[in-house]
C-alpha cells in the first residue's frame, strides 16, 4: 500500500542555486512541519505511536576562533521525535558553511548557537555534542543481528507495500538489518542509500518478504525521517509486535547523515554507532 504525500517543499527556497554563505545566519535552517507527511500514514498530532529521534552527523564543522585560525570538529546533533517540525539537509549544511568564516570566543558558544537556532527551528530542544576529528566514538562498526542481504529473491517492485509481509507463528526476539536501502530526496531526487535495523519481539517475521518490502523504497521519494516512520507503521499493523524498534543509518552527503530511530516505548537504539559507509 502506498500513501499520498502533501507538497511540503512548495515554496522552500531549496534545490535552487544559492550563494555560498560568507557568514553565519540562523535564517539559512528550512524546517518542515512533520504532521503534514505523519497524516498519510495514520499518524496523528500529539498522539505519536512511537518514541524516538533523528540523529544527525555534521563532517565539515568548522569555525573562526577568537584570533582567526580555524578550528575543526565533526558535530552530532540530536532531534526528538516529537518535535514538530524536522529540518531539511540542504538548509542545514548551508547554515553550517556560514560557520566557516565566524569568529566565536570559545567553543562554547559554538554549541550555545547551535543549540539556540536548531531548537527554535524543530520547536523543541536539541542536543549537540561536538568531537576532535579522530575521536574514538566515531570509528566505524557493525549492525547487530542478522543480515538479510544474501538471500537469493526475485524482485519487481520497487515501491513500498506492506504486502509482501508475513510472520510465522513462532513467537522470536530478534535483530535483523540489512544495507539495501535505498530512497530518492524529496527536494533533488537524489538517491539516498542507508542501512536499516528492525529489532523486534513477536511473531517471526517472514525474511524474503521483508526483504522484499525494505527494497521497495528503491523508488520512493521521501525523506528520511518519514521512511523510517513509514517502515515502523507498517511493521505495528502486519506484524503487531510486542516490542519494535526501526533504525536507519544513511549514507553522508554533503557532509551530513542522518540515522533516525522509531520504537515503542521503552525501546532505545544500540550504542550510538557510526558504520563505514558514513
């Protein structure tokens, strides 16, 4: 089953040429409301059926310290689930780039401004957390549980269906991802490639026909975030878990990515974690 997405991008100034910013300016952030494409999906505002947040990576952080040189540092930012609005990618990194030639006292303000300009453009709070270039926490690792990516299926449908899944009676816990995402952005088309884990107790869900449905979104144009909703929905009502977790770690582009979770509550992700091809 497919659902109808509103036009949200109608008269964002996004996917046009724009001017390199020279300096910062917190009016560069486009954020979306989220409840327009939650609606399609059954979701409705202020009842979420889920808990979770959209954690970004920005690579290319670097501002003008008190004296001038430059100083480098890669940021991870946190947005609740239940923000109103998400902020979109593009605007973002052009928001960031207008860092480059800033002067700031300390770090510190670095990351009160951050702070202060993402919370008023999601209308919620944002957490940030900023890294030396080779910190540790930002090596590389794998996905827990069991890849599905080997399995020997035939595929010809390239949109998301719920359909094509099934559960066996056996009741499992269990953690399953695969590395075959694959969406296009809803504002330049571009593809968008990811990793997706769904960790779950209920039902033993059917493994080619997850696949099947996770390969699905090849075509679909939509963003992050509300792929991984839309995964989370469809995966509640085929399947009705007791407990249910969807995370999806997308690739970098532009500097940025973007790893969304959704979960019942009580749910949380793995380790906060960063795979190779981010």
């Amino acid at each position: 089953m497919t659902h109808d997405r509103p036009d949200t991008l109608a008269h964002a100034p996004l996917g046009r040429e724009s001017a390199y910013p020279e300096h910062y300016d917190a009016g560069l952030l486009y954020p979306i409301a989220r409840a327009a494409n939650r609606a399609p999906l059954g979701i409705e505002e202020g009842e979420l059926p889920f808990v979770g947040e959209d954690e970004w990576h920005a690579f290319e952080l670097s501002w003008l310290n008190a004296r001038g040189k430059p100083i480098v540092a890669v940021a991870r930012f946190r947005l609740p689930a239940d923000s109103p609005r998400l902020i979109e990618s593009k605007s973002w990194k052009l928001y960031l780039n207008g860092f480059n030639q800033t002067r700031f006292a300390s770090q510190g303000e670095v990351e009160a401004t951050l702070e202060r300009d993402l919370a008023e453009a999601a209308g919620a709070p944002v957490s940030i957390e900023l890294f030396g270039v080779d910190d540790a926490e930002l090596a590389p690792r794998r996905l827990p549980g069991e890849c599905l990516d080997d399995r020997d299926i035939a595929v010809d449908d390239y949109t998301p269906s719920a359909e094509h899944l099934s559960v066996g009676d056996e009741i499992v816990e269990e953690t399953l991802h695969s590395h075959l995402l694959k969406s296009n952005c809803p504002v330049t088309g571009q593809p968008d490639w990811g990793s997706v884990l769904i960790r779950y107790r209920g039902p033993r869900l059917e493994r080619d026909g997850l696949l099947r449905y996770l390969i699905g979104y090849r075509q679909h144009q939509d963003f992050h975030e509300h792929c991984v909703e839309h995964i989370f929905m469809d995966l509640m009502d085929k399947v009705r878990p007791e407990r249910l977790l969807v995370l999806a770690r997308y690739v970098r582009r532009g500097g940025l990515d973007i790893s969304p979770w959704r979960a019942t509550p009580g749910e949380r992700p793995p380790t906060p974690l960063r795979l190779a091809r981010q």
